[in-house]
C-alpha cells in the first residue's frame, strides 16, 4: 500500500470558525483508529488501572503529523478563548451584537438606566463564550433559523432572546471546535498498542485457580500461593465426577435382609 502523503489540517474562515473543514486523510485514519484497550504498565510488572488510548503500531503518528495536529489543536483553543472575559474587543463586538438584538425586537422602550441594566446582563452572561459564537447566533435569531427550544418548540422571533437563550444558541456553535480538539489530544494521547491477551489470559486463570483453591477449604494453601502456581491450578481441566450407573448402584449397595432371614 502506498504511503498517504502528508497534508497540513486546514484551519477554519475566521468569520466562519464553526465550520470546519474536513481533516485530511492521514488525520481522518488516526482518528478512526484510536480507541481504548486495557494495557500494561510501562514496567511491565501489572496493567493500568484503567484502559488507555492506543494506536496500532504502524500508525503512531510521525513528528510532523503530531507538530501538525498540536498546532491545530492550539490555533482552534485560540478561537474558544476569544472571549469578553479575555479580550476588550471580543467584549466589544458581543456588546455590538447584542445591541442589535436589543434595537430591532427592543418592544416597548424602557428608560436609558433599563436599557442599560439589560446590557449588562447580556454581556456578564455571555462573558465566556466566544465573541464569534454570540455575532453567528444573533444572525440565526434574526433568520429564524435557532432551532427549537428545550421543550422542542420553535422560538418567537418576535423578541429578542432572553440571555441564557441566547447563550445556549450561541455554544452550539463551539460544539464542532471542542469536538475537532478533543479528537486531535485523543491521537496525541494514544501510546503504541501492545498485545497483552496472554498476560490476560494468565491473569483470568490465576483468578480461577485461587478460587478453587478457596473452595476446597484449605485457607492456608489459597495464601500461600504464588502467581504461577495459581495459573497452573486454574488451567488444570476441572475433575468431572459422574453419577454412578444403575448396575454400579447395585452392586455397591448392601443387600437387605429378606423378611424370613430378619425373622
């Protein structure tokens, strides 16, 4: 098989970071690839507490594939940290998006302090979120395309969203940027797949072998086992003891006493 030739990962228009583009083959393989499985230590002596991520052995990424990914991985986390809690101007442009909302669906105008105190809200509950998440889901308020609600029911786009529903628009942008990161740090975490069903395997019969050697009443000999001594129990085939037959039956039954003899 051919090697994949190796292409950079395709950063998002900055106008538009949600969308982004499709990974290049070489990447959409290690991502496809990588999954959890039940590994040794590094020693070798145990295995992890828990499963690990791994590659097979001929897909652990090359250096300029794991260069390209983390900077991927760090350019998309710039845009999620492009926030009001972080960046005047970010702050500026989702005051600037909100205001819209506020000027087009305002209803009844209230006081300048009213209007202002409804800002305020906006901005403290948008502070954290992306200033381009807030601009893209103020444009799909004003194009009724948000979505529908938490009881499914489409919005009325005849007001301005309050701010925790505007927020909530505005997250499902980030969805496809947190997805891509944790996707791209799922390869960079992945470690050299190695096959460890013998050491399993062992681990089950050892397993099997204390436990028969509990069943048999002799705490003394189930603690003093050793690793190997318990694989080697537990690999024994089990004893099968079968039922006599009805001729083995009688002939290993006592005969009784007739009745004259008794007498």
């Amino acid at each position: 098989m051919l090697p994949v030739l190796f292409e950079p990962i395709k950063l998002p228009d900055p106008r538009r970071p949600a969308t982004l583009p499709s990974l290049p083959e070489w990447a959409a393989r290690l991502q496809g690839a990588v999954r959890l499985e039940l590994q040794m230590t590094k020693d070798g002596k145990s295995f992890e507490n828990g499963e690990v991520l791994v590659l097979p052995e001929e897909m652990i990424p090359s250096e300029d594939q794991r260069r390209a990914m983390m900077e991927h991985r760090d350019s998309l986390r710039s845009f999620l940290a492009d926030t009001p809690a972080n960046s005047v101007t970010a702050e500026t442009r989702v005051a600037t998006a909100v205001s819209k909302l506020l000027t087009v669906l305002a209803g009844e105008r209230k006081s300048d302090l009213v209007e202002e105190a409804r800002s305020e809200v906006y901005l403290d509950v948008l502070e954290d979120v992306p200033c381009w998440a807030v601009e893209s889901a103020v444009k799909a308020w004003f194009r009724h395309d948000a979505g529908t609600d938490e009881r499914g029911k489409s919005h009325d786009y005849k007001w301005a969203p309050d701010p925790g529903t505007l927020r909530k628009i505005a997250l499902k942008e980030v969805y496809a940027i947190g997805a891509r990161i944790g996707s791209m740090q799922r390869i960079l975490d992945a470690r050299k797949f190695i096959d460890c069903s013998k050491q399993l395997e062992a681990g089950k019969a050892a397993l099997r072998g204390l436990s028969t050697a509990m069943k048999s009443g002799d705490m003394d000999t189930a603690r003093a086992l050793t690793f190997d001594d318990a694989v080697k129990l537990g690999t024994e085939p089990p004893v099968i003891i079968s039922a006599p037959s009805n001729e083995e039956a009688k002939i290993n039954t006592p005969a009784q006493p007739t009745q004259e003899a008794a007498e």
